[in-house]
C-alpha cells in the first residue's frame, strides 16, 4: 500500500483499457504500478468492480465500443487506448472508435489466424500503435526454447542479433563454486552472466560472485558465443527434432506453424474431430491424432515415451501441469508449460515443470516497453525499445537507444556512477555487438541493454546513481 | 486481521490531529489566553502516541473492507478522545462524558451541545469546536489519503467506510487525486463563504467559525442566540452555503472539469433542490402570519429548511414554537438529509430515490407478477445488490434508531424530546423539538444517554456500518488472535 513516493508523483499518462481478462488485469496491474493513471472497462461489471477494487483504477461497465462509454471514460484526454476483450473484431472497432474521436495512440489484441496474417495491413489502414498477439508471441518463444532445449528461457534483442538465456546449473557442473569472473576467464568473454536466481531472490552479480548448483542464471551474447559457451560448459545445444501438443487450440497452430517452419516433426493430439481435420488441412505433414489427450494410454500409444520434447496446450492451466508432470515422469522429453493464470504463481515455480511460458507477460512486456518509450519520448528521447521481465518479475532487462543529447555518452563506463543492481549488459554499436568492460564507451544512436532490479526505468539517465 | 496496518493508520491520523490543534494554539497566542497550553500538552500527547503507533511497520499492505471500516471506525473514537481532552483538561466542560460528547458532536458535524452558556468557552475552545467540524466534514481518512504516498486499490476501502453515500465512486483513477480534489474543492468554497461572510462585516472570529459549522454541516455557533443575532444578509449567505455543501460534490467536480450539463442533470442534485424549494414554500406557508413582512418569514423558513436538509443545525428562530405542519416538514427534512457525496448527513437523497424507485417496482409486480424492471439512477442500472444494500440501510437505521429511543426514554422526558433527541444526532442534525430544541442543548440528559448518542452520531457520521462492526465480539477475536501471532 505504501508506494514509492517518487513513482506515485510523477506525472502518468492516461490509459484506458478495454477488457478485464486476464491480460488486461495483468497490464492493469503492471501500469498503475508504473504510475498511470487507468482507466478501465468490461462489459461484466463484476469483473470491473474486482479490479478496481484492486487496484488503484477507475472502472466503467459496458461496451468498450460504444462512443458515448468512451467518452464518459475520457477519451478526449486520453494518451492510450488499449483494447484487449476475448473479441478480436470488438477490439478492432474500440481502437478505431477512440482514433476518430482523439488523437491517442491505439493497442489492440488481434488472436485468430486470419486476421493476424493481415496484422501489418490492419495496424497501418487503422492507425494503430501496435497490434499484439499473445499467442503468437508464445509459440515464438516456445519455438525458440524448443531450438535450444536446455535452455528454460530466451529472449531476443535487436531483431535476434543478441539473445538472454536462462538455464539452470545442474549438480556438478563445471560452473559450480566458481566466480562469474572465472567462468568469464575460462570459458569465454563473449558473453555476460547478468542474473542470477537463488532460492526465488534475483541477484544482479559482480564478477567475484560465486555460482553454485541449482542457481538459474542468465546470460547474454550474440547467438553464435551463447551456443560456445553452452557447448564449453557441458551443455548440449541441438535443436529437438520432434514434438508433442496436446490440444489443437489457437495456440496450438500458431506452433505448429513455427516448429515446421523450422523443420521440427510435429505430432497433435485433438479430442475434437472437427478440429483434427482443420488441423489435418492446414498442416498436412504433421501427425494429427484425435483422441484425448489427458488419458495416458493414448499419450503412450502416440509415442509419448519416445517424444523428444512434449508441450501440454489444452487452454486449462490444471491440466497442462499434471501432463508436464506425468510427462517428466514417463519420458526424457524437454517439456514446456504454458500458464495462462496469474494465481498460485509460487507454487507453479517451486514444481519442476521445466520452461514455463506466461502469455499474458509477454503480451503486458510488449505493452509496457511502448509506454515507457511513449512517457519518455516527449522528454529524453532515448526510447526503451525492448523490455522483458527476468526471473518473475523481479529483475527487467531493458533495450534503449541512446540519443545524441545524453548525459552517458563518451564516457568510460568506470567513471560512470550506476545505481546498485544495475548491469549495462551489451552494446550495439554501428551493427557491432558488444560486451562491455570498464573502459567500453557508450556512444550517440547507440542501444544499450540494461539489466537491473531496480524496475521502472523510463530512460537511459535512469541508471545513474 | 491486519492489526499493524490499522495501527499504522490509526498513528497517522493522531499525528494529523496534533498538527491540526497547531490551530487553536495560534488562536490562543492571538487572544492571549492560558488555556492554549492545554492544546500543546494533547497535541505533543497525540504526537508521541502517533509515533509509537507508527513504529512497528506493516509487512502486509493487504487491506481489506473489513480493515477498512476497523481503522475508520477506531480512528473517529481515538480522534474524539484525544480532542476533547483541552475541553476537559482546562476544566472548560468540567465533566469528561460532556467533553467527550461535545467533540464527538464536533467531528461527527452534528452540532449537538452540552454547553448551557457558549459565550463562556475560552476564545481557543471555542475555534476548536467549530474546528473540529471543518475536519470531520470531508473526513480524516480522506485527508490522510490525499497526503500519503499509498499506491494500491485497497485504500479505496478507507473511502468507502467514511465518505457518505450510497455508492462511493472515485472522480479520477487515483484515489488520492480523487481526495485531493475533494480537498481543494471543500477549501475553495470554505473560503469564498469565509469571504462572503467577512463583506457582510460579520466579525472575523465569527465569520471563522460560522464558515467551519456551515462547510462541514455541523452547527457550532460562538454566540448564545445561535444565528439570530446575525443581520438578514449574513444570514441568507449562512443559508445558501449550507444547501451548497450538502450538494453532492461529484457535481462541483463536473462543473469544473466544464461539464456543467452533466452536473445539473444529475438525479440526485436535482431531486435535492427540488425537495429544498418544495419545504421551503411549505414552511413559509405554514409560519406565515399576515400582516407579517415577507422577507424575515422567508428568511426564518429558508434558514431552517436549509439548516436541517443539509444537517447543519443552525437556528436563528425557536422554530420548536412553530405550528405542527412546519414541524413535520422539518422533522421530514430532517430525515431525508442531503445529498451522498457532500459534508450533509441524514439518510441521503439518493437512498430516498433508490427506495422510492424500488416501493414503485414493488408495486408493478402487482400488476405484472412477471414483469423484469430495472431501478434506475442517472439513466444506469442500479445494480441489485445496491438496492439491496438500501433496504438493508433502512431496517439497520431503523433498527438503531429504536433501541436508542427505548435508552433515552428512560430519561423520562416526554415523546418529542426523546425521539428527536436520536433523530437530530443519528442523522448528525443538531437541535432537535421541545427539551432539546434550538434554544435548549443536551447536558440535562443522563450518562447513558449521551453514551448511546455519542455512539448514534458516530454510527450516523459514518453510515452505520463501521461503527456496528465495532461491537461484533468476532471482529475483536480475530483481532487479538492476530495480535498474538
């Protein structure tokens, strides 16, 4: 309840969210934590009371399309519109409503296939500022996990020039009990080790900070040094050959779609027989097998046991779990577990369900990286670009350009103050990637990644002390 | 149970109130008084206290309503002790149930006196009095949230359990915004009736005082006659300032954010002007003598319809000696009180509404046992579970409002005395007919009595609820149960 005074006092913008789903609670809570002021709506009021209850919000019930709503909700002063309901097409209509009637930049959440492969079309004929698709994005992170199976996560900056890796160090591994430093002398100097996760606290490490078995850390390097460092310490870096989804929702096809694109064998289990054919239609190399995919006698008649990765889709966040779990229990497979719910958050990390993917974080990230940029953007202009959440939230790497009228660049990063627990982690320099030491120097146009767990970082100037 | 929490609310609000006595400690420099020092004494008592109270921090900042309504509860008792300590202390109001009565009169804004002779109270005692209404006009609570960095939804639950109305909503998406422009709002008219009253050449300190009664609907006056002795024109702007604060202050909040349309249209203000024009010519009517001049009995019916609408309680007639119909109006008026959302009390405008809208449903399923309708306020929806919540108010004011009446009957006083005495405190009025009427106070009642009317203008200031909870021997288990742990 008691906030920190700065953030609470500075001055927000003003956001309306349209939906109270799960991703529109999620960006709720992430937002007004950021100091905005949010305004929300839903057609259940139940759902709008709850929220607002909860968080320091305003609520309206009722269509989020509606002009007369909107403008009761103060669209006319309003700096954004994000519209995230269980409708792509209400979604659409709510931010081309608000573009008519104000300026404010507009966000919606377009999900069925169809439409999504028009996105571009869509977000430039509407004047959108983003159109985002949480379940797109989760089948790319999926697909990248399942590219590099030991890792639990990877996040990509700059078009995929640079990759943050997470991985667990397991027991007697050559990692275990030595310096960050150390590792950095022995294995490589192209990489960054820039967090690290022990018994559920973030650490942002020095060089004399010592890493022991069971610490997940995470690292960062071009993709070509991540994969040598992985492969001098032990790991193994070959991409799965085949997959197992259970349920052949949305989601499901997003990943199919990706996995074969990279030429990933790709096996469906589908209650639904409708489904099994559209399925069948769209993805005719893969394996489509109708029957259920909770029962364990058809999971092993489908080959769980010889599966070599294995991803539970079935929309119900119970299910997904016992099947990662029964699946671990059965088989070597690199399992994924995808959580769409936001409850009991602690428990599903102290299971070992393996990767676990949060779409409605990776939609909120996207979100709140262009709502940093668009706050900033006015003062500073050195724009966040990226931004992802690190080890629940605790920690946040963030990508920023550095503008000409800095007060960072031409100096030596040794003579820079830098708050605690603040890492610059890479440097992109003229198309260059890199791993800056303490006489790296940061330069105008330059974009820098940042890890730090001092969260909310607006602008580069931020990390000063 | 979050106990820290509560506490932590509770020291904050004892440190607001020690920076507020600041007040009547400069008013004593002023007048040169000794009795000033009292308020230096309690408010460096009240300081210490806050401090020790602060000292363990909350590791939780869950909050729930129920913490909500404790701490608001708690924090309006803690709040009355503390302040009429000066009042006791100084020897002033020599007896404490009295002191403890008149504070609780003061912060509740209800205006009910102890005191036979007021011009006798010192100068400082005097301000804190009337003081003590402009401070529990808007809310303690509501001030703390203005100034304190709290981020989180819950502190909507401290709104909620002090502010009055049917449905407290906010303005703006923060609650603390949503404070602050309550805030400024209330100071801004406070001043401009200051101003007003200050160009009719009211004395300063009187001017002061009668501004506080009149912003937080309370009723303290400085003088023996109450508001007769004040000229024709100090007293129309008495009278219009006080229908002023017992509007709804979400329509100032329209008006200033340009739309007025919206405000005018609002059901509730308009049902309330209607209400206030419809008792005044009623009145008028029926204590209109012929051969009187117009304007006095104009000015008298006004002056009283709008003094008991809004809850303040000023007089400037004995309006106890008028004839039964003016009576009835006023004791109507009385219950009605004003709007949700402003400084007023009473039962509030737009619970009269809901209930009336929902005897008219009733009343159609008569007609068509099927028939779905909707209550509806502000063309929206009243949701069910508020209309239940209205029917719920009713029975619990009702309910209260009888055992307080078979209490105070004990006194032996005659049925008019008795049943205003906890219609005028439960509603937070100030006068009420006969033994208690305008020209009399309360301090020939009995210990008891003001007990249980001290616990009636609590229970009244903060729509019952809060203060009920309070008594529920459950809520005090869980209470120590987690203070244990």
């Amino acid at each position: 309840m008691l906030g920190n005074d700065k953030k609470s006092n500075q001055k927000g913008l003003k956001i309306i969210i349209v939906g109270c789903g799960k991703v529109g609670s999620t960006l709720t809570e992430e937002l007004s934590a950021e100091g905005h002021d949010v305004s929300v709506i839903d057609q259940n009021a139940g759902a709008v009371q709850t929220l607002s209850d909860a968080y320091d919000v305003m609520g309206y019930a009722g269509n989020g399309a509606s002009l007369k709503l909107l403008q009761e909700a103060g669209i006319d002063t309003a700096d954004l519109i994000i519209a995230v309901t269980g409708s792509d097409e209400l979604n659409l209509l709510c931010c081309t409503v608000a573009k008519r009637e104000s300026n404010c930049a507009a966000i919606a959440r377009v999900r069925t296939p169809e439409y999504s492969e028009e996105a571009d079309y869509l977000r430039e004929r509407l004047g959108l500022a983003l159109i985002v698709n949480p379940d797109q994005e989760a089948a790319n992170e999926i697909t990248r996990v399942l590219t590099l199976p030991t890792a639990l996560e990877i996040d990509t900056f700059m078009h995929a020039q640079a990759e943050l890796i997470k991985i667990k160090i397991p027991e007697n591994n050559v990692m275990d009990g030595k310096t960050i430093a150390t590792i950095a002398r022995e294995h490589s100097f192209h990489m960054l080790i820039c967090g690290v996760e022990r018994d559920g606290i973030a650490h942002i490490p020095s060089g004399a900070f010592v890493l022991h078995s069971g610490d997940q850390i995470s690292f960062i390097g071009t993709r070509k040094h991540t994969k040598e460092f992985l492969e001098s310490v032990g790991f193994d870096t070959k991409s799965v050959k085949d997959t197992m989804i259970v349920g052949g929702g949305r989601s499901a096809m997003y990943l199919a779609k990706n996995l074969m694109n990279s030429g990933i064998q790709v096996k469906i289990i589908e209650k639904d027989l409708e489904k099994c054919r559209k399925l069948s239609e769209n993805f005719p190399n893969a394996v489509i097998i109708q029957g259920d995919g909770t029962d364990e006698s058809v999971l092993m008649e489908s080959g769980l046991k010889e599966a070599e990765s294995f991803i539970p889709l079935t929309g119900i966040d119970e299910e997904n779990v016992m099947l990662t779990l029964h699946a671990k229990h059965v088989s070597k497979a690199k399992v994924i577990t995808k959580i769409n719910r936001n409850s009991f958050r602690d428990v599903i990390d102290s299971m070992d369900l393996g990767s676990v993917i949060y779409p409605r974080y990776i939609t909120s990230e996207v979100i709140v990286a262009y709502v940093r940029a668009m706050r900033d953007s006015k003062k500073y202009k050195s724009n966040v670009l990226t931004l992802y959440h690190l080890f629940n939230a605790q920690a946040e790497a963030v990508e920023f350009r550095v503008s000409q009228n800095s007060k960072i660049i031409g100096k030596k990063l040794m003579d820079l103050k830098i708050k605690e627990n603040t890492l610059i982690a890479l440097i992109f320099h003229r198309g260059k990637v890199i791993i800056p030491g303490g006489s790296s120097v940061i330069e105008a146009n330059d974009r820098v990644i940042v890890v730090t767990a001092n969260l909310g970082l607006d602008h580069i100037e931020d990390i000063l002390a | 149970m979050n106990t820290k929490m509560i506490s932590f609310i509770l020291g904050h609000v004892l440190r607001i109130e020690a920076a507020l006595m600041c007040f009547p400690i400069l008013v004593a420099l002023v007048y040169q008084e000794q009795c000033g020092l009292w308020f230096v004494a309690v408010a460096a008592v009240c300081l210490i206290t806050g401090y020790l109270l602060l000292r363990c921090k909350p590791e939780s900042n869950v909050f729930y309503l129920k913490e909500g309504c404790i701490a608001t509860a708690l924090s309006w008792v803690f709040m009355s002790f503390f302040g009429c300590m000066p009042f006791y202390l100084s020897g002033q109001i020599p007896k404490f149930t009295d002191a403890f009565f008149e504070t609780v009169s003061g912060f509740t804004t209800t205006g009910s006196s102890i005191l036979p002779n007021v011009e006798a109270l010192a100068r400082c005692m005097l301000f804190w009095r009337s003081f003590t209404h402009w401070i529990g006009g808007m809310g303690v609570l509501v001030f703390l949230l203005a100034i304190l960095p709290m981020t989180g939804g819950s502190n909507m639950n401290l709104m909620r359990a002090e502010s009055p109305g049917m449905v407290v909503g906010k303005l703006v998406p923060r609650v603390r915004y949503t404070a602050r422009i309550l805030y400024y709002i209330y100071m801004v008219l406070t001043v401009i009736e200051f101003i007003f009253l200050l160009a009719g050449r009211m004395p300063m300190f009187d001017a002061i005082c009668i501004t506080f009664g009149t912003a937080g609907t309370g009723g303290f006056g400085v003088l023996n006659s109450g508001c007769a002795d004040y000229t024709a024109y100090q007293q129309w702007v008495i009278t219009i300032f006080m229908l002023i604060f017992a509007v709804n202050f979400n329509a100032y909040f329209l008006i200033i954010f340009g739309k007025a349309k919206k405000a005018f249209s609002m059901e509730e203000v308009r049902v309330y002007w209607g209400i206030v024009v419809v008792a005044i010519v009623f009145v008028f009517a029926y204590t209109y003598i012929p051969g009187m001049k117009m304007e006095p009995a104009l000015r008298a019916a006004s002056f009283q319809v709008a003094s008991l609408i809004s809850s303040t309680g000023y007089a400037t007639v004995d309006f106890n000696l008028w004839t039964a119909p003016a009576k009835m109006m006023l004791i109507l008026v009385m219950f009605i009180g004003a709007c949700g959302g402003s400084t007023g009390g009473g039962l509030k405008v737009s619970r009269i509404i809901t209930a009336l809208k929902a005897i008219k449903k009733e009343l159609g399923l008569y007609i068509y046992p099927k028939r779905v309708q909707n209550i509806k306020m502000d063309d929206k929806s009243v949701g069910s579970e508020t209309v239940h919540a209205t029917y719920v108010y009713f029975l619990t004011f009702t309910l209260i409002f009888g055992c307080s009446l078979f209490v105070v009957s004990l006194n032996g006083y005659d049925f008019e005395t008795n049943f205003s005495a906890v219609l005028t405190t439960l509603n937070n009025m100030g006068p009420g007919f006969n033994a208690v009427g305008p020209t009399m106070n309360f301090s020939h009642m009995s210990v008891l009595t003001k007990y249980v009317l001290i616990f009636d203008m609590l229970a009244g200031r903060l729509e019952l609820y809060p203060m009920l909870l309070l008594c529920m021997p459950s809520i005090w288990k869980e209470y120590l149960k987690s203070v244990k742990q």
